[in-house]
C-alpha cells in the first residue's frame, strides 16, 4: 500500500480566499495522480489525473501541479466561492503496478461567505 | 453524458449473508474499480479488473470478495458471508485506460445487522 498523506485534515477559508492544500506520496514507483472532488451525498468527481513531472493542469479557478521526483501535488483554488465546499481527495496509482490506488485521507474545505 | 450506475442505492442484509452489488461502467471504459468507504474513514481502494480478470486487490479484498463482468455491461462485487465490519459505502468506477480519469457511480451502501 502507498501511503498518501493530504494536508490540512481541513480547512475554513472566506469567500474570495485563494488557498492550496497537499498531497503527498512516495516517489518511487509512481505511476499517476488523482485529484477528486467530493461533496457530501455525492460519488467523487474527477478533477485532474497527472502523470508526468511539472504537469499542471488547470479547470476554472482550481489548478493543480505535480512533482514526481519529491513526491508531492499541490491543489490551488483561486477566488474560493461557498459551492466550492466539499472534500478534496487525491489517488496515487503506483507501488508494484499503476493498479495499485491509494487515496489520502482528504482535505475538507468549507468556504464562508 | 455517459454515467456510472449501481444498483441497490441502499442494501440491508443479516450477517452472514451473501449480497451481490451490481454497477454498470460506461459503456466503452475497459477499466473498472470498486472502492469502499466505512463511516467516518476514508476511501479504501478494493480491486481493479481488466480483460475479464483482476488487476491488483488491495489486503481487504480477501476470500469473502470476487468479482465478475457476467455478461459485457454490468460489473459485479459479491460478498460472500458479510461481516458487521462490511457496513459501507461502496463505490463502482471505470475509466478508458490504465491512468485515465475514474468516473465513480453514486455508491451503495451495505447495511450488515
């Protein structure tokens, strides 16, 4: 099992706040990540899948960078709205196989207005 | 636009019982995934299947588990003699290939008394 560690556990930010949260993984083995967005009652959904060092992938105000060689992907939400509240999960795929998936324990993010 | 499903949303059973959980990936993903939450921890990757056999299962997936594509569109989890500790939300999830994005279904959640 990878061990993927996402941080902060959670977080509260003002409506218009610009924030960014982790995602950590071993760097050996890697296959690809997930970013995942997921709001209560809902199946996640699918944000940005990364495979290569220095990606950044970008939708709307939420963008996403990836470094292989540390082991680290970072989720950056400009201008955060309320509708934005939700938990943010990533998934690593790596280890023995690209198989393999892990997700980190998540980042809860409520924005106030 | 295409959509993961699952059937039951919602499945009560006695310890000890067999339950088969059924999800219909979209329709031209060749990879297909299913995950389980248990209140309150987070995402727990189970197993992976391709080509008609399992990719990678993850130590939770033991003996009790298996899975089959029975007939080209539905995807099944079967659990053999659950346990109290199966109570969970279980996720189906498919994608193109390998490291493409996962579409997940809206989950079913098992009930074990």
């Amino acid at each position: 099992i990878l061990n993927v560690e996402q941080s902060p556990q959670s977080l509260h930010v003002q409506e218009g706040d610009s924030t960014n949260f982790t995602c950590s993984f071993p760097s050996s083995n890697f296959y690809a990540l997930h970013w995942y967005r997921w709001e209560t009652a809902k199946s996640p959904e699918a944000l940005f899948v990364m495979t290569l060092n220095g990606d950044e992938k970008k939708k709307g105000r939420i963008s996403a960078t990836l470094n292989t060689k540390e082991g680290y992907s970072y989720l950056y939400i400009k201008g955060s709205q309320p509708e934005d509240s939700a938990t943010y999960l990533c998934e690593a795929a790596g280890g023995t196989s690209y198989g393999k998936l892990t997700f980190g324990q998540g980042t809860i993010l409520t924005v106030h207005p | 636009e295409p959509e993961v499903t699952q059937t039951p949303s919602h499945q009560v059973t006695q310890m000890g019982q067999e339950v088969i959980l059924r999800c219909v990936p979209i329709s031209n993903h060749l990879y297909f995934y299913w995950y389980r939450q248990i209140l309150g921890q987070k995402v727990e990757f189970l197993v992976s299947f391709y080509n008609n056999e399992i990719s990678e299962k993850s130590e939770i997936f033991d003996d009790q588990f298996s899975v089959e594509r029975p007939d080209g569109s539905n995807f099944t989890l079967k659990i053999r003699s659950t346990k109290l500790e199966d109570s969970a939300m279980y996720f189906c999830a498919s994608s193109s290939f390998a490291t493409d994005t996962q579409y997940f279904g809206p989950g079913t959640r098992l009930t074990v008394l």
